[in-house]
C-alpha cells in the first residue's frame, strides 16, 4: 500500500557510495530523520549524470571510490552546480583531508561509521540551506512579477489596498515552502484568513488543522499536537491521533502563538527543528509532514525583551514573517468592505441589499475600528438587521462618532457630503 504522503524534501537527497551496504545504511538514517525523498548512486559518474537531469536538495558522497573520485566530484559540482549543499561522509579521518574537502565547498565532513547525532544535524542543516536558497529564487522572481498566479485563493480576503497585494504575492511566493510562517497582526484583521490562503496556494492536499494554543498548559498542548497511546494516562482509555497527524501532507496552523507556555515552547521548537514528535506513552518518534503556520497579535519581540517569548524560538518561526496592517492603515477597503458584508447579510436575512448613503460611509472611513474587519462585519451585520427602509444612514451605524482614526482614514473620506 502506498502512502499519499510528499515525498521530503520535494528535491531529493543524493547518497553517492560505491558500496551498497553504505547507501542502504544512510538511506535509512535519513529515512529515520524524516527524509523519505532520496536517491542513491554508486559512482560519482553516475551522481553527475543524475545531476545534470534533476534538481537536488543534497549530495552526500564518499571520497575512496573507483573512477571518478569524491574529491573530484566536489570539484565538478563546485563549478557547475555550486548551489547544492555537500555533506562527506568517508572512512578517511584524516584532518588535511577534511580541510581540503571544506575548502572544495563541502558543508560538512562526517567520518565512518557516522554518529547520529552529528549525521542529524548536518543533514537538517542542509536541507534547510537548499530549500532557503529555492526560496529565494522563488521570492527573487515573483517579486519581478506583477500579477498572482492564483487570485482565487486569496478570494475570501476584500481589497483593492496596493500594500496588501504586495503581501499577497510575497504569501504566494512562500506557500510552497516548508519553511514556518509567523503572522502577525491586530485582533480581527484576518490572520486565519491569510492562513487558509498559504494553505490553499502551497499545493498541499492534506488537511487545514487549525488550533488555538492560548491557554493550553504543557500536557494538554503535547496531548492536542501529539495525541497519545492507550494507557499513557489515567483515563487513556483508548488511544488518540494528534493534530500533527491530523494534519499529515496539508498545514497545521497555532494561532495565538504568543500565549504558548514556556515549556510547550520547548516542544515547539524541538517539532519545528528535528520535525519529529513522540505522542504521550510513546518512546518511537513519529515524522511531522505538516507545514506549520503561526499566529498571534501580540508583538514577539516584545514577549521576548520580557522573557515570555524564547528568542530561539522567535527566529525559527519568523523564517518568512507577514504582517497584516490594520483597517485604519487601508481605509480604502472600508467602502468595498462595507458593500460586500451588506450582500452577505441580506442574503443570510433573506431581504433586498440595502444601499447605504454617503454619509454613512464617511462615518465607517473616519472610524478607527480597533476590531478591525471582524468589527466591521458586526457593524454592518447588525444595520442590517435593524434596518426597515431601503437604505442605510449614518444614525444605523452603532459606532462612536468621534472616535480617534488615522489621516489616511480622513483622506479617503474627504469633506462631510450633504445630508440626505
């Protein structure tokens, strides 16, 4: 039975050794790792034809080989194909050699037989330098370009605002990444929104698993991410699959980031890093294949120059960092905003769309909805409801009339219109 999981990475990891005990040997560590995308070659001439035919995310090779040494394929690969990241792994532990090596691009030398250990981190660290540089090239490239590739996905999201379009493209550029993703922005501007969006853009066909971690404490976050096995404690009567596993080949979203307990931030990080989990009761680790998304509205750095936040966890997430300025900063999507949760609401009461005047849109524009588009949804949903003739005022907006908002509110505004 075959597995509709993605392969990882989507670029495979190349082993090149010419003895087949080693490349079955490595390929299961890296399997152990999490890494189930690779391919295996024994020679370093057959290692340059795959090479020139697909992209790779690695190349581990061996040094002593027949033919076509390791050596010179560091060589050959430094000049045609400098972006890949190297890793050595030989039986020659010897110190000119590893510099040699080193010196010839290699990223790291491991000596026979490999320690875990050291094997774990220089492949994570591989793989996260090739898919960076993927990223790049893809962020390098569509910010040359002006249009989406998909507008649809960003459907359920109302603008016309330039800035936020910007974000769209930079959101889109990154979907299909591995890399997290840290969202961050006021209460009510769209934050789950802008998540379901990346989700549907990344091209992955596994679930979207949202879970709001504020308030969790350490046992039940682990219990909520990595399920548990039966008998692990009182009342595990049965065993549960976690939202990792839920959310296996698709993404699984943490909002409200900033109110994780110190303790799951630990686990957190030590997820986002190894990409493994072990559910409670368990002493075999399980590998993530979720693409993880977080949240909050809190500012990070903040929680970190307090000590709520752990600083290394801080810049593990924000590897790709968007923020969603809030209403007052685009006021120009109030008046479209307004017209479309007006439709959706005489739709879902079952009356005829109400136009609303002039003055009633000044009054929204000039407002600082500190509740954002959430507030404004309420603001326009309750008018609905209350209104009896065929157009909505201002005196049917149940909001403050003086309330504090930005110049670019006043600008979009312009002069009080007549009253009607």
């Amino acid at each position: 039975m075959t597995s509709d999981r993605p392969l990882y990475p989507d670029s495979p990891v190349l082993v090149v050794d010419d003895e087949e005990y080693m490349t079955s040997l490595l390929s299961s560590m890296l399997l152990a790792e999490g890494v189930s995308n690779v391919l295996t070659c024994a020679s370093a001439d057959e290692a340059l034809k795959v090479l020139e035919g697909r992209d790779v995310s690695v190349l581990m090779t061996d040094l002593l080989m027949p033919g076509m040494s390791g050596e010179e394929l560091l060589d050959e690969t430094a000049s045609r194909f400098p972006g890949i990241p190297k890793i050595v792994v030989t039986g020659a532990d010897e110190v000119d050699i590893a510099i040699q090596c080193m010196k010839k691009g290699a990223l790291d030398f491991l000596v026979k037989p490999v320690d875990p250990s050291r094997f774990s981190a220089a492949v994570r660290q591989a793989i996260e330098i090739s898919e960076l540089r993927k990223e790049n090239e893809i962020l390098n490239r569509k910010f040359t370009e002006r249009e989406l590739s998909r507008n649809d996905v960003f459907a359920n999201i109302i603008t016309q605002d330039a800035g936020l379009l910007t974000i769209f493209r930079y959101a889109e550029s990154i979907a299909r990444t591995l890399q997290p993703v840290l969202i961050t922005g006021e209460t009510g501007v769209g934050k789950e929104l802008m998540a379901r969006a990346i989700h549907a853009a990344s091209g992955r066909k596994g679930e979207f698993v949202a879970v709001d971690v504020a308030g969790l404490d350490s046992p039940t976050f682990s219990d909520t991410l990595f399920g548990h096995r039966k008998g692990a404690f009182t009342g595990a009567d049965a065993p549960r699959a976690g939202m990792v596993l839920k959310a296996a080949g698709g993404t699984l979203f943490l909002d409200e980031i900033g109110d994780l307990h110190e303790e799951s931030q630990i686990k957190l990080l030590r997820l986002l890093q190894e990409r493994l989990f072990f559910p409670l009761g368990s002493d075999t680790a399980v590998s993530m294949d979720a693409r993880v998304l977080v949240a909050t509205n809190r500012d990070i750095r903040e929680l970190c120059a307090q000590g709520r936040m752990r600083m290394d966890l801080f810049f593990r997430l924000q590897t790709h960092h968007i923020r969603i300025p809030p209403l007052r900063k685009r006021a120009g999507d109030i008046p479209l905003l307004a017209r479309f949760f007006l439709t959706q609401a005489a739709k879902e009461m079952n009356k005829p769309i109400p136009a609303i005047t002039p003055e009633a849109l000044r009054r929204l524009i000039t407002y600082s909805f500190p509740g954002n588009v959430r507030e404004l949804r309420s603001v326009i949903f309750d008018a609905a409801s209350r209104f009896q003739a065929d157009t909505i005022g201002a005196d049917d907006l149940d909001i403050l009339a003086t309330a504090a908002c930005s110049p670019e509110a006043h600008a979009v505004a312009g002069p009080p219109g007549p009253r009607i």
